[in-house]
C-alpha cells in the first residue's frame, strides 16, 4: 500500500501534467470551497454504463496510455 505522501505527490504530478499552476491552485480550492461527497459522486459516475461497456473503455484507455498497465 503506497503512502499518503507518495498518492499526494502522484496526485499533484496528474493535476500538472494536465494543467498549469495557476489551474491546479484554482482546482483545489474549488474543491475546498465546496462541500464534495467523494463516495454520493462515484456511486452515480458510470451508473448509465453497462459492466461491459466500462470494462471496453478501460481495456481502451490501458491500451492508449503507455505505462498506466504495468504491475506494480
């Protein structure tokens, strides 16, 4: 199990390989200032998508994103 450290430094790498520091500061404090309920937000993320449609995109997205597939 990887620690709060490392998933909070891997975190930060994803935020800013997508976007620029001044996004990343407006994306956590937008997160800050609302009241998000992490676990309501994925029970209804994929809920229109079936179990095959959802396991094809991650079949998809493993095939296009070098790296992500490796066994860790």
């Amino acid at each position: 199990m990887r620690t709060d450290a490392v998933i909070k430094s891997e975190g930060f790498r994803a935020l800013f390989e997508k976007m620029d520091a001044v996004e990343v500061e407006r994306f956590i404090l937008l997160l800050k200032r609302e009241r998000f309920d992490y676990t309501l937000w994925r029970q209804s993320l994929w809920e229109d998508m079936t179990v095959e449609e959802l396991s094809r995109r991650a079949m998809a997205h493993l095939t296009e994103v070098p790296g992500d597939g490796d066994a860790k």
